[in-house]
C-alpha cells in the first residue's frame, strides 16, 4: 500500500502528472493522498518503464461548420431582424468560444485546472475567450455538418508543457505570450468554418463561463440585441439534460472583479459528480503496530484503527472467543493484523531492559558505601528505643503507643562513617515489612528482651534473615532489668542457629540497654566490622536505582515515596521509574527533613514529584529520557491490570454451589484509610483473618491520606463503616458523616482495631437462642363467647402458665399447629398474671380461634445468647 504522492516521489515526477496519468488510465486517484495498492502500483511502473504514454480519451466530438455569412452583423438594424432565426445559431457560437478553451484544456485533475492559466501555455485567458451573451429569443440555425475530430494535444503533452513552463500571474505577461504561441489559434478562431468538440462531460462541469471584459487580441462578434445568459434548463445540443452547466453550479471558480487575471484560486467544495469513497479501513490503517503482552481487545482495535466489535467478530472467526476486555493472545492478535495488510510488534521484557538503559559495573568506579542495617524483633523489645538511643532523639515518643507503626529510615555518623538504619514493626500483622526490610539491607541487628527471651516474631525475624542470607546482629536488650537473664536467652536463640561466638559459634552477642544508652558503643563498632568484612561498594557515577522503602499520599506535596538509594547518585530533575509509577524528581528530603540536590548510595530521601502512590518494596530506577520512562511505566500498568483480571474468580459448575451457599454468609462492610501504603497491606491482612463461615469482612475501599467527602458518601450507600489509621477527615466529610449518620472509628495502634472489628463482626452473627419450657396445659372445654371468641376451659398439666413475657405453642397430636401469645388468662372471672399446676383456667390465645377439645398449650420463653468469633 502505497499512497501517490509517495509513488511520484519515487517515480522522480509531479504528482499532478501522474494523477493525470492515472485518470486516462482508469485508475481511480481523486488527490494525491490516495491510496494505491501494490499490484496497481506494479502494473504503472510497467506501463511507465515501457514508455507507454496514457491512451488519448475516446469522446465523440461533434463538430459543426457554419459559413462566414452566419456571423451576426454589427448593426442595430441586423441584430433586430436576426432575432426571428433559429436559435441554433446562437448556440453554435457559444460552444464555438468554448471549445477554443476546452479542447487544450484537459489535465483532468483539480490542480491543474487552478493553475492552468498561467501554467499551460498556448491557451487564451477564459476573460479573453469569453462567450457572446445569448440572445433572448432563438433565431434560425445556419446549415449544419457534422464531423469527426480528434484533438491536436493529447494530455501527455499539455503535461510536459506543464512541467517546462513557469507560473506567470500577471495578464499582460500572459497575453504577451498568447499573442507569440497562440497564432494558430487565432486565426481558426477568425475562420469562417469552426470545429466545435461536443460531449466532455467531465470538463463542462469542472470550468464556468466567467462575464468579463472582452480582450483585444481575439475580436467577438458584436451584438446589440438585450442579451442574457442561457435560460435555465436548456440543453446543448448531443448533450445529456443532467449534466448541462447552470449558472448556479457550483464549479470551484468564481468571477474575477477587478482582477486582471479574470478568475481565483477557491476552495474545493466538490463538483456535482460523486466520486467513489475510498474504504474508511484504507485511510485510517496503519502500516504497522506495536502491542504488549496482555492487551485488551479494545485497545487492540484501537490501534488496528478499527471497531472493537469488529476485530471480535474476526477473532470469532478464527476460532479465538473473547470479550472486549479480555487480553488478546499475541499469536492472535499477529495473525489478525498480517490478514490486514498491518505489521505487528510484540513488545516484551527485552526491549523494557533497553529502554530502561541498564548499565554495567566498572571495577575501577566503584567505592565503599555506608552499610545498611535493619533493627528486627518482637513487639516492645525496645527496637524503636535503641534506634533513639543511637540517634538521641525522641522517635519512640512519636509513635502511637510505642509500637512502631511503619518503616523508617535513618542516618547516623560513627567514627566518621554512616550507618544507615530500617526500623521494622514487630506486631504480628507486618510480616511483608519485615520480609521488605530484610531484602534490602546489609546487616540484622535482632533486639530481644533478656527479660522476656524468644517470640513468635523474633523467629519470624531470624527466618526473614537467613531467607535473604543477611548477617545477623543479636543485641540483648534489657540487662539492666533484675529479672534479666542472658544466658537463658542465648540458650533458646542457640537452639535457632544462632550460636554466640564464645560457645563456639559465629553469631555477635551485644549486650545494651536502650533505656540506660549501655553497649552502644560496642553495636555500633561491631556493625561496622562486619561491614567491613562484607566490603560493601557501589557506583555513584552511573544512573541512580534503589528500592521504595515506605510510600505515602501528602495533601500538600501529592505522592510521596521514602526511597533507599541502592547504586548511582539520584539527583533533582531525575526521570524515576517505579513500577507503573513515572515522575520526575521535584523535590529530595533526607531525614532531617532539609532538601538535598543529590542522594548517594545507601543513604535514604524522600522523594516528590511522582504521578502516583508506588508499593512500598518496589524499585525505581532513573532512564535517560521522558520518553522511554513513561513507555516503560505504560507497559508495566497494563500488565498489572491483565494480571488482575486474570486473577479475578469465574463462575463455574464446581463452585457454583459453594458460592451458593456463602450468600448465606454475613458480611461488615469496610472502607480503610491508612496514613501510608506500607500500613496498609498488613492492616488489610490483619483484620481480613478475623473472619469465619458465619460472617466475614469486605473492603470497599482502601487507600491513602485523609477522610473525603466521597468516602462518607460510598460508605452511606455501601452500608459500610469507615476506619481511619492515623488519619481524620476534612470538615466536609464530618459534616456529611454526621448527617448522612456514618460510623467513623479513628486508631493509631493496631491492636485496638482489631478488636473492634471483632465486636462488630460478632454484632452479625445471629445470637444462639435458647428456649424455656414454662408449663403444660390441657384443652377439656371449649366455649365460644360474643365479642370474645373462643375461650378454652383448661387444666395445667404441670408447670405455670404466664400471661406476659411468654409465648404459647398449641399442639394437636404433638403437632405443632399454631405458635402465638395469650390474649387473656382468667382464674374464675378474674383476670391473673399466671397459673400454677393442679389448678383450672380460662385461655384465649391471639388471632386464633380454632381451638380443639384435647389439644395441648405449652408455654415457653426464648433466651438469646450472643454469638462469640471463633478462636
């Protein structure tokens, strides 16, 4: 596929020659923005390598000879006695004037017929061909006879011509050269015997007789008659009614004015011949396409240029069933596009390394970085407390109960060199920040109790370790206390593999005490040896890559990410890569909150200026260009939203019943908001575990920053009870929770809101009712009384029977036939509030009257129980 102006380019000729060309040769061409196809373009460079010049068109041309006393006379006298002949006259001297132009005037394209006047040389100006006005009424036609002829320029020709001759738009210099080239013409004009061509449709339509002056150089024949132009509706002769030129038409040429050149350019608003559309497919095809791995349908369609439902129905027929949300098999979605004639490139994870620039490590350029350490243990171990004592500053105040809410990250100077320091929560729920923390770091200082010993979570801290093949550090915290006993715990951490270096094993002991700032001096100064051992270097020349250590969404400053600089120097103006995540560095903070213009390896910042929130855990990397880094964000959010749509559950036969039967189950809808994104994943996990078979939690919505008015308001149609970690709402959301009566619950420690959403989730679960047997009694009489009903005559069996507080259950052969309450319970006449066993009563139960000889009432009360969660 190939479009004109292409192929003249390649032809090395005019585009307008070729579309001359083409027409002749039937190829259908409107403009030079057509398109051809390949065996079009094959068969002209054929005919163009062959010299074949395009065919002349084959029109019958009807010519007709007048004699020279045919012509009007110049008198008053002559025109009026003229006017009673025959109107053919008349009509032959108006196709005679137009034909002087018309027969070397064919190019046959829009172009050429703007620009002919000044382009095509040995053609009268059309001001200085201009017809004689028509007379009003016909006079006779002179004797007629009719010939062939075929016309002296062929459009090959009148092309070269085209070709060699410049544009000159000034009309003197025109006539000049009319009157040096167009002698010929001249002198048939004056000859009493014109040839007139007759049935060029085409060009009748494509060019107006325009009223202006008469030139000099080709006298007209004067009339002096009233004239006006050719009533509407009339028909040439050996022309079509249809196509006859009106004065109305619209023929792309308006009248001249005051110009000398006797007409204008104009815009093209169409001729009255439809030409064929071209395909809507043809123009908007593209050559070729670049896809990734797991593209939806509808984005496939999008850059083929077509319908989605289009390319559905096609996959259909190739045997390939999918949605118009589905990912597309590449195989596919290559097939489908080669059927159309259209290129596809399958990007993969090759070319993201390529855009991204990954850049080898020279020996000579690296030097020796700060070690990183990660402070790991249980829950109130004192981990937050030693990273104060070494940093003497009051972070432990700062965090909500003394529990360590997120990672932190943190520099200190010792004996003139950095150590970088991650604090990680020891709560139970942190699990992926511990295993975060232990990814990214060089050396684990284990902080456990001397008084308390091995817990759950220092276990879990001592496997993250040795996962990630990470020294650790045991700092024994707490000696101070009295009820401190060291060597019990070195016993149980020897159990571990964590053997101490005086038994025998290779594992540093520290002894410290937070709270006193005892031993700080000997962790630090084996932390640093053992940074030394490990001989830790990096980069600090090439291009910056690091890990994302905590995320968060500031009202002020937008997405902000804590990161930890790996390798390179990141610096402000840096194109950052970070999962689907694309920004450019406005902004770095180190963690004493002053703005740097560069963060070297090892060492922690905050950085602003991304476009969204990334997961904390992820790396980041600075490209080259603007470019490529939102190429590669792209294709990584694609694929994280095709891998979500993967994962989501399809409804099958198997699980159809199983799904069934959950609709039976309670739900307590939430909506979570978290201060940052590190808290938020293990917040979910955490209170996602509270729930059983009977009732379980749902989240709505999850996010990061504050309270928003649209959370009240999903929240009040969701039935849902928002949750806010170390965030409040704006004073519109209050406002709208306290009207709209929304339940927000605030926390800053995570255990109180667990326990919470446990209470709550018992406040669904259907309480146990218990029921209690009051007493029996016997129907023996039944009477009916006016305005009453019926009344029951009765013996209690055993038991009481009370009035209020109670229900009654009537049975009929142990069946139970009605269960209701007591209307009215008489001893004698008098009403009583019960009666005991061995005694006679009047009962009527409410809303029931069917009462039988023989049958029982049993009187119960119900107890409710309420529902405790599992575990």
């Amino acid at each position: 596929m190939i479009k004109v102006y292409e192929l003249a380019r390649e032809l090395k000729m005019e585009s307008k020659a070729l579309l001359a060309k083409l027409k002749v040769w039937g190829v259908h061409a409107p403009n030079h923005m057509s398109v051809l196809d390949d065996k079009t373009v094959a068969q002209i460079k054929v005919r163009l390598k062959k010299g074949e010049e395009p065919p002349q068109e084959k029109k019958k041309s009807i010519l007709i000879k007048k004699k020279a006393s045919s012509l009007p006379s110049t008198t008053a006298t002559e025109a009026g006695s003229s006017e009673h002949e025959d109107t053919s006259h008349s009509f032959a001297q108006v196709q005679e004037d137009q034909a002087e132009v018309l027969q070397h005037d064919q190019p046959h394209s829009e172009e050429s017929l703007r620009h002919k006047e000044d382009s095509v040389p040995g053609i009268p100006s059309l001001e200085k061909t201009a017809s004689p006005p028509l007379l009003e009424k016909p006079v006779p036609s002179p004797k007629k006879e009719i010939l062939q002829e075929k016309s002296d320029e062929t459009v090959s020709d009148v092309v070269q011509k085209e070709e060699k001759k410049g544009r000159d738009k000034e009309g003197k210099n025109l006539s000049e050269k009319k009157g040096k080239s167009v002698k010929p013409v001249k002198d048939r004009a004056r000859k009493p015997d014109r040839l007139l061509m007759m049935g060029t449709e085409e060009l009748l339509e494509a060019e107006d007789v325009v009223e202006g002056e008469p030139a000099s150089e080709i006298p007209q024949p004067k009339m002096t008659a009233p004239v006006s132009r050719m009533p509407q509706g009339a028909v040439l002769p050996g022309m079509p009614p249809k196509e006859v030129s009106r004065p109305q038409a619209n023929t792309g040429f308006r009248q001249s004015g005051n110009k000398k050149s006797g007409f204008h350019k104009k815009k093209d608003r169409g001729f009255s011949r439809t030409s064929p559309v071209v395909p809507e497919g043809t123009k908007t095809r593209k050559k070729s396409i670049k896809i990734e791995e797991g593209i939806s349908v509808k984005e496939y369609a999008d850059r083929l240029g077509l319908k989605a439902q289009e390319v559905i129905m096609k996959l259909m027929g190739m045997g390939v069933m999918v949605t118009i949300n589905q990912p597309i098999d590449p195989d596919a979605a290559v097939l489908l596009a080669e059927s159309l004639g259209i290129g596809v490139e399958v990007q993969s994870e090759e070319s993201e390394d390529v855009l991204l620039g990954t850049e080898g490590e020279d020996s000579g350029q690296l030097v020796s970085r700060p070690p990183v350490v990660t402070i790991m243990g249980h829950t109130d171990h004192g981990k937050t407390t030693l990273l104060d004592a070494i940093r003497k500053s009051k972070i432990a105040e700062a965090e909500a109960g003394g529990i360590t809410q997120h990672i932190g990250a943190y520099t200190i100077m010792e004996k003139d060199r950095n150590i970088t320091f991650l604090d990680t929560p020891g709560h139970e729920a942190f699990t992926a920040m511990r295993a975060r923390g232990a990814k990214v770091t060089d050396v684990v200082i284990l902080v456990v109790a001397a008084d308390d010993g091995v817990m759950p979570q220092t276990v879990e801290a001592i496997n993250h370790s040795k996962a990630a093949n990470v020294p650790i550090i045991v700092a024994l915290n707490k000696v101070d206390k009295p009820e401190a006993n060291p060597d019990r715990v070195m016993q149980e951490l020897s159990g571990l593999g964590l053997i101490p270096e005086e038994w025998g094993g290779q594992t540093i002991y520290c002894p410290v005490s937070a709270k006193k700032r005892t031993g700080l001096d000997h962790l630090l100064e084996m932390v640093l040896l053992q940074a030394d051992v490990l001989d830790l270097k990096a980069n600090p020349d090439r291009r910056s890559q690091g890990v994302v250590i905590e995320s968060k969404l500031d009202k002020g400053r937008g997405p902000v990410a804590t990161v930890l600089v790996q390798n390179g120097t990141l610096r402000v103006g840096d194109f950052l890569v970070v999962g689907g995540n694309f920004g450019r560095v406005r902004s770095l903070i180190n963690d004493r909150g002053q703005r740097v213009q560069e963060v070297l390896p090892s060492f922690p910042a905050e950085v602003i200026g991304l476009d969204g929130v990334p997961q904390p855990g992820e790396s980041f990397v600075v490209v080259e260009d603007e470019k490529s880094g939102r190429q590669v964000a792209q294709s990584r959010s694609l694929k994280q939203r095709s891998a979500q749509m993967i994962r989501q559950k399809k409804v099958s036969l198997e699980d159809f019943y199983t799904q069934m039967q959950e609709g039976e189950t309670k739900e307590l809808n939430l909506i979570l908001k978290v201060d940052v994104q590190g808290s938020l994943e293990p917040i979910r996990h955490a209170l996602s575990k509270i729930g059983t078979s009977q009732v379980r939690v749902r989240f709505i919505h999850e996010g990061v920053g504050g309270i928003r008015e649209t959370d009240v308001l999903l929240a009040q149609a969701s039935n849902a009870i928002i949750l806010g970690f170390n965030v409040r709402p704006d004073s519109k959301a209050a406002v709208l929770a306290e009207k709209e009566k929304v339940d927000i619950k605030f926390y800053s420690v995570i255990y109180d809101a667990i326990e919470d959403v446990r209470k709550a989730m018992e406040g669904l679960l259907a309480p146990t009712i218990r029921e209690k047997v009051l007493g029996r009694v016997e129907v023996r009489e039944v009477y009916f009384i006016s305005k009453v009903g019926t009344v029951a005559g009765c013996y209690v069996l055993d038991g009481i029977v009370q009035k209020s507080g109670a229900n009654v259950r009537l049975l009929r052969e142990d069946v139970v036939v009605y269960t209701g309450k007591i209307n009215q319970l008489k001893r004698f006449k008098d009403d009583v509030k019960e009666v005991a066993a061995g005694y006679e009563c009047g009962v009527s139960i409410e809303n029931y009257q069917d009462i039988k000889q023989g049958d029982i009432i049993e009187c119960f009360t119900e107890e409710r129980i309420a529902a405790k969660l599992e575990g």
